[in-house]
C-alpha cells in the first residue's frame, strides 16, 4: 500500500469512473531530467527565454539560434526514459473503459511509455516540416545549413511544434474540448496552467460538472479552483493513486 495519503473519496470516484481526461505538461516529463519549459535554462540557454524562442518571428530572425536550441532539446529527451508518473498514466488508461490522454508535452515520453490515446496539442519535438509549405518533411539530404533546407520547395526546415502565436491542430484541439467536456473526472498534471488555449480545458470540464484534479508540487492559478489539489510530484503520487483504486482491493 503507498504511504502517500490520497483522499479516500477521490480513490473510489477514480475507481468507478467510465470517462477520464488527463492533461499533461512538462512537469509529468521533470523527473524523467527533462527540464521544464519555464526553469531556468542551463548553459548556453540561460540567456533565453523559451516564450521568445519558441515563435515563428524568433525562427525568421534567427532561424539557425532556434533549430540547435530544438536539437539541443531533442538530444536531452533522447537521454530521458518515461518515469513511474508516465507509467501509472498507461495503467490508468488499462482501468477506464473511455481514457484521453491529452499533452502540452513534444516529447513523445507518453508514447514511448505505453500510452495509446495521446492528443498531442502542441506538435512533436521529432517531428519536422517545411517553413515555407507547412507540411512535414520526414527526411533530407545530410549537409552543412543550419536549418537544413525542403528537399521539396528549398524552403527552411522546423520542428513540427506548436509556436506561440500559432494555431494548434484543429483535430486534436476539438477531441481535447470534447473529451473535457464529457469527462467524470479530469487531471490536470504538471502543468503551470498559463498556456492557452490548453489551459482552458481543466476549466471547460469544471463548467461541464466534472470533478477536476490538480497534481503539481507548487500552486497554480487553476489550485483555487480544482475539486482536489494534490501537492507532489507526479512520479509518487499518480503511482500511489493507481496503487490505491486499483491494486490495494
Ligand atoms: C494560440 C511548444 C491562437 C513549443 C508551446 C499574443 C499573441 C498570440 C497568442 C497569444 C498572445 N497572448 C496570449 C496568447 C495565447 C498564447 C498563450 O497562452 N500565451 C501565454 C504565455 C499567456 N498561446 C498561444 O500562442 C497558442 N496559440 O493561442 O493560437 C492565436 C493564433 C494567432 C494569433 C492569436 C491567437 C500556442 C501555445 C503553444 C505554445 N507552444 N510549446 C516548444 O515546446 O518549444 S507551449 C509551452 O508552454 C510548453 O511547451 C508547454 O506546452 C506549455 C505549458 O508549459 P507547461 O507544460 O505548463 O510547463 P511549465 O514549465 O510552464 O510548468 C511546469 C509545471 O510543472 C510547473 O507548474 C511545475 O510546478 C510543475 N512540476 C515541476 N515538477 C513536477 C511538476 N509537476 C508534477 N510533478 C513534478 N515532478
């Protein structure tokens, strides 16, 4: 039985539950040594702030700065292995008939978890496409540019994710609102809760009655609004939450 004390009544509601939505940012990834998207930058990126480097304006000022910090950042996630927080997410989804894993993440940690039903929101650091034509590009010719350049239109090469000031994928944005809105019970998991508009669906699924829960070892500005806020890491206690609906009976 897990030491950490969850409250009894969240227990037997996840239990019974038919319909669950979880939402993920990075915080799911930080004990996996992905660093946050918001924590200090170490060396080289410490000079940055990653809300300007993660825009199209920053890409066409300075397209070769923003491709090695995307290579830079691919190469830390390839060094990182799905953690015990990701893995009580793909049990979880084994348990509820109707489960929708929905992630701010681009790291593919879910997926290379186990999960299946994974929305991706905002792209996928491995994936790259075409600047010019918007349409992904999954190999080209090895060479010295930086950013390498469409094999297609000579267009430059981008990572496949979501910028500020940029549409999200309309499918996967719409399967998202839906699955907040009909969801019994939401999660909300390491996410600072400041991006929009995924920051809008733990709120959608309040409005819709769900009982929502956060999982963040600090507060955010969706804590005061939650059903339950659990304080902690997302490796102990969505493990402990698995542990108790499900293999304590
Ligand atoms: C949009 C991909 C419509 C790239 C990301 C002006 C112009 C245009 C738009 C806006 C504008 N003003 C506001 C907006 C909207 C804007 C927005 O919301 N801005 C915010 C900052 C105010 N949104 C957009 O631009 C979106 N598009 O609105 O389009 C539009 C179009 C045109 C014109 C107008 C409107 C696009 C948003 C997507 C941006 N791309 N990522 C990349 O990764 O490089 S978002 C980025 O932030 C991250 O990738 C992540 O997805 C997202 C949220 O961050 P978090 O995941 O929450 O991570 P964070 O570091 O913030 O927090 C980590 C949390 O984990 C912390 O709370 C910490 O306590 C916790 N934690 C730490 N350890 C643990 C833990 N939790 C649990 N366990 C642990 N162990």
């Amino acid at each position: 039985m897990s030491a950490i004390p969850l409250p009894s009544a969240l227990v037997n509601r996840l239990r019974s539950a038919r319909r669950v939505a979880v939402l993920t940012g990075a915080g799911i990834s930080a004990e996996s040594g992905v660093p946050t998207f918001r924590e200090a930058q170490t060396g080289l990126w410490a000079q940055y702030n990653p809300e300007e480097l993660a825009t199209p304006r920053a890409f066409r000022r300075q397209p070769k700065l923003v491709w090695e910090w995307y290579a830079w950042r691919q190469q830390r996630i390839r060094q990182a292995e799905p953690n015990p927080g990701h893995q009580a997410l793909v049990s979880m989804e084994r348990h509820i008939p109707e489960f929708t894993l929905i992630t701010q993440n681009v790291d593919s940690l879910h997926r290379r978890a186990g999960s299946h039903q994974i929305l991706e929101l905002h792209g996928n650091i491995f994936r790259t496409k075409c600047f010019s034509e918007d349409r992904p590009v999954e190999s080209w010719p090895d060479g010295d540019e930086i950013p390498p350049r469409c094999p297609r239109c000579g267009g430059l090469l981008r990572p496949d994710v979501v910028w500020f000031g940029e549409m999200l994928p309309a499918t996967a944005l719409h399967a998202a609102e839906h699955a907040a809105a009909t969801a019994e019970i939401f999660f909300s998991i390491g996410t600072s809760a400041l991006v929009y508009p995924a920051a809008d669906l733990p709120l959608r699924a309040l409005d819709a009655g769900a009982t929502v829960v956060e999982i963040n070892p600090q507060p955010t500005p969706l804590s005061s609004r939650v059903t339950f806020s659990l304080n902690g890491a997302a490796g102990e206690i969505l493990p402990a939450l698995v542990a108790q609906a499900w293999e304590a009976i």
